[in-house]
C-alpha cells in the first residue's frame, strides 16, 4: 500500500516542482548577492545554449540579485532579450530565505535546477548541497 501512495506524492511533487516560476528574489546583504549570483550564474552555464538568445524574466521588482544575475550573464556573452519567442531560452529564477539557508530555483525553459546554500555558524553562505535537476518531457 505504501508503493502506490510514494508514486500519488511523487507526482504531486513533481507538479509543484515544476510548475512554472515567475522570477523572484528576496533581499540579500550585498555580500552574499555577489556569491548567489555567481553560483546561479554557474549552474545556467551548464544547461545554456550560447548561440540561442535568453530571456531571463525580470522579477516583479528588481533587487541587487536580479540586476547582479543579469549583468554576469550579459558580461559572460549571452545575448539577452526582453521577450520570449522561437528559439529564446527563458529562464526564471526564485531565490529566498529556507530557513537559516538560501533557497536557490532556477527553470531554463522546462528544466528545474535547485539547491540549498547553507549558512555557516559564522553567517557566511556556502555551497554545500547537491543540486536537483528535474525536466519535463512535452
């Protein structure tokens, strides 16, 4: 019996998981925006096509996090677009507090990748969680 509801969770998780972002992104000090971003940065490189342009959807309000994101990928090369269309990449983003922790979400396009970057006793963040990578077949 328990086989049956894992697999009825799995898909309702999966469902929250995936469903489509709306960037966000809390307030961070500015010391740490410079670490998110460029871990953030980091992990889009993986899962980019360079030759395809990138819509990445602005937040509701611009914090230090998202102006910090844009300008590392625009100064990384990738041409950035304000809308989608054929062949645009979209990338949506959602980062904020879990916790002590940051939450970090990404999308491109219909892939997820997320992960948990902990705070040291210090206070200071660190990378120091796997990421998850979840896509969606059409």
């Amino acid at each position: 019996m328990r086989f049956p509801a894992f697999c009825v969770c799995a898909v309702l998780l999966s469902a929250c998981a995936t469903s489509p972002l709306k960037s966000e992104s809390g307030e961070l000090p500015a010391n740490e925006v410079t670490y998110v971003s460029w871990l953030m940065k980091e992990s889009l490189l993986s899962g980019l096509d360079y030759a395809r342009p990138v819509h990445l959807v602005a937040p509701n309000r611009q914090t230090a996090l998202s102006k910090a994101l844009h300008d590392a990928l625009y100064d990384q090369g990738y041409q950035l677009v304000n809308r989608t269309g054929p062949n645009v990449q979209q990338v949506r983003y959602e980062v904020g507090p879990y916790g002590r922790d940051v939450l970090v979400r990404m999308m491109i396009d219909e892939q997820e990748v997320s992960t948990v970057v902990r705070r040291r006793p210090n206070g200071r963040l660190e990378f120091g969680y796997p990421f998850t990578v979840l896509s969606v077949e059409p």
